[in-house]
C-alpha cells in the first residue's frame, strides 16, 4: 500500500512517521509512505500555491492549478470519476468533511493507493472538493492549522489495519470501535494498587467468565463515555436490559 500526501510542510512528516508501528510497516515493505511539497506543480517562478478569496473575506485559499497537477501527477487521473473502481483514493483533509471513524479506516486499508491533500489557511478552493477528491474527511469538530495533523492520524489509523503490521492478529480486531464499541478496560501487575484491586474474574484464568466481563465492561464504559456508538452496535435484549438497568442506578 502506498500513502502521497501532499502538502506545503512536507518536512512534517518526516519525524512521524519513524516511530512505533508505522516504522515497523515501512521498514517489512507493507507500506510506502511520500510526502511531496505542492510547491512542485507551480508554474509561475514564485511558486505561488495560494490566493485571495473572490467576494472578500480573510485568509488565502489553497489555487485548484497545483492540487490539480498534483493528484493527477500522482495518481494519473484528472477527475475523482476516473478513479471509480479502482483501489485508489484522494482524501481532503478538511474541517468540513465528514468525521473520520474504523469504518473508514477499514475501507482506504484496502487501497492499494491513498493521496491525502492536507488544506491550509482558510480552506481549498472549492472546486477541489467537488471535482477531485474522492473523500473529504475531517478528524474531529475543531479547527487544525492545517491538514499535515489530520494526514498523520489517517494513515496511522490506517496502517495498524494492513496484515501483518501488528505484531498480533487479532490486536486489530480487539481494539476499541472493533465491534462498534469502546475497548474494555485493561490491567496488568500489581494486583492491587493504592487500595484498588484487578477484578477477580480477571485472575482465576476461565476465559469464558472473562470474556463476557469483558464485553459487558465495554458496554458499561461506552454508555459512560460514548453514548452515541450504542445506537449503531448491535446489542441483546438482555444487554439493552443491563443497560437501562445501569442508567436507572447513576
């Protein structure tokens, strides 16, 4: 799998990606990661990359002439279009997309190419949104300085996906919104600390006893943290009940 990015700070890019597990996808060749400077596909000797909104207002806006050589440069097409059914994919990262979330992820991990346009200043123009990109994709409801942040989050969500990339299996598969939920809570020795115990079910090593604490503590702590997630998760009547019973005794 390969991740372009493009952007106007490519020297960002080059500590983040050296560390953990996306080193370790680099390095075993699961994964290629470029970052090229949009500074590259100007055509005028200043390499301007930027200009004044028409209709006034503050800020500069991202011109469409380089972003536009660029993902075609890279990816060969000149249109989002001409990109359907393949596996490539041209994602703008943007305060207006729509929030990035496991699904997604999921999804760009079976690329064989994603390019990330990272927006700066006051945005792109518009005509990048509607033309050129595949997916306009935001990390969360609040302003960045610029894309490079959001670029970052993407593709380490995306690689810990690829096969072989964590050193577990099933790592990927247990984690939190793996199944629509928070993780379950986590512990490891002492036993005890500062008065507080590890759950018993935890230490007496029947897994089917620890599995259902498990997913019934992950429950729990999705409808403390994350409420919204249990409208989409498929749950038992039996656990609705538990739910609604937990709620009623807050």
């Amino acid at each position: 799998m390969r991740f372009d990015i493009i952007t106007i700070f490519p020297g960002y890019f080059a500590p983040v990606f050296d560390y953990g597990i996306v080193r370790r996808a680099r390095a075993a060749g699961l994964v290629e990661i470029a970052a090229h400077d949009l500074r590259g596909w100007t055509s005028d000797k200043h390499r301007i990359v930027d200009d004044r909104p028409f209709g006034g207002g503050d800020g500069m806006i991202l011109k469409p002439e380089p972003l536009f050589a660029a993902v075609e440069s890279l990816t060969g097409a000149k249109e989002a279009g001409e990109l359907a059914g393949t596996r490539k994919r041209v994602v703008l990262l943007s305060p207006q997309g729509k929030v990035f979330d496991q699904r997604l992820a999921h999804e760009l991990a079976t690329c064989e190419q994603v390019v990330l346009v990272c927006g700066r200043y006051e945005g792109v123009d518009e005509r990048v949104a509607e033309m050129l990109v595949t997916d306009e994709v935001s990390i969360g409801d609040y302003v960045l300085s610029g894309g490079e942040a959001a670029a970052a989050v993407v593709v380490d969500a995306v690689v810990r996906l690829i096969p072989g990339a964590l050193g577990s299996e099933t790592s990927a598969v247990n984690e939190s919104f793996a199944e629509g939920l928070l993780d379950f809570p986590h512990y490891t020795r002492p036993v005890e600390f500062r008065g507080r115990r590890v759950p018993e079910v935890l230490l007496g090593g029947n897994h089917g006893e620890i599995a259902l604490w498990r997913r019934r503590a992950a429950l729990s702590k999705t409808r403390r943290n994350r409420p919204d997630l249990l409208e989409r998760a498929a749950l038992t009547d039996e656990e609705l009940a538990r739910l609604e019973r937990e709620a009623n005794s807050d």
